[in-house]
C-alpha cells in the first residue's frame, strides 16, 4: 500500500482500469477515492467517463456529468470531449449532440469525440 495516496496515484489507478477494460473496478475505486476524502480533478473526471462504456452504465455517466456541472468543469474541453465520447459509446447521440452544440468553440478534439 502506498503511504500517501493523493489525487495523482488514485487517478493513475482509475485511468488504468479504465483503459484495460475493467469500468466496475474503475467506478468503485473512484467511489473509495471520495469516501477516503480525495477530491477528484479534471484528470479523475476525464478517466471515470472513460470508463463508463457501455448502455448499461449509462445513468452513472449522467451522473459524473451532472458533478462536473456542479463544478464548473462542463466548458472544460478534454472533460467536455471525454463526455461527448461517454454518451456516443453508451449510445446517446441526442446527448452527445446537446454537448457538442454547448461548446463555446469547438476545436479538434470537441470535433475528434
């Protein structure tokens, strides 16, 4: 176990079992992250809506989508993106569209997701 666990290793750890595949793992650990009292960044917003791939976690993605409103990170471009990517990957392209069209300049990475 590592002596200090902050915003960095949590995030690199979430990132990694979003990227090999493993969402549950993910979501519960971004859930620990915040019960252990470790604020997440835009980076831990970005990684847990990669993670949230498929209909099933759907609402769940809502959810994280609804905190980064709550904390002003929605114009954000890269959160915004790994949103745009969320609802596209869980088949919601009404939703995908309504962010993309909130966009206060869309670059190649809002026009990429």
């Amino acid at each position: 176990k590592m002596p200090e666990q902050n915003v960095v290793s949590w995030n690199a750890l979430i990132a990694g079992l979003a990227h090999t595949g493993r969402s549950t793992a993910a979501l519960q650990k971004f859930q620990q992250m915040q019960l252990e009292g470790v604020e997440p960044d835009e980076i831990t917003f970005i990684s847990i809506l990669n993670a949230c791939t498929s209909h099933e976690v759907l609402s769940l993605g809502k959810l994280i989508h609804a905190v980064t409103i709550y904390r002003e990170l929605e114009t954000d471009v890269v959160v915004s993106a790994a949103m745009l990517s969320m609802y596209s990957r869980c088949g919601s392209m009404k939703d995908s569209l309504r962010i993309f069209e909130k966009l206060p300049e869309k670059d190649v990475v809002s026009w990429n997701a």
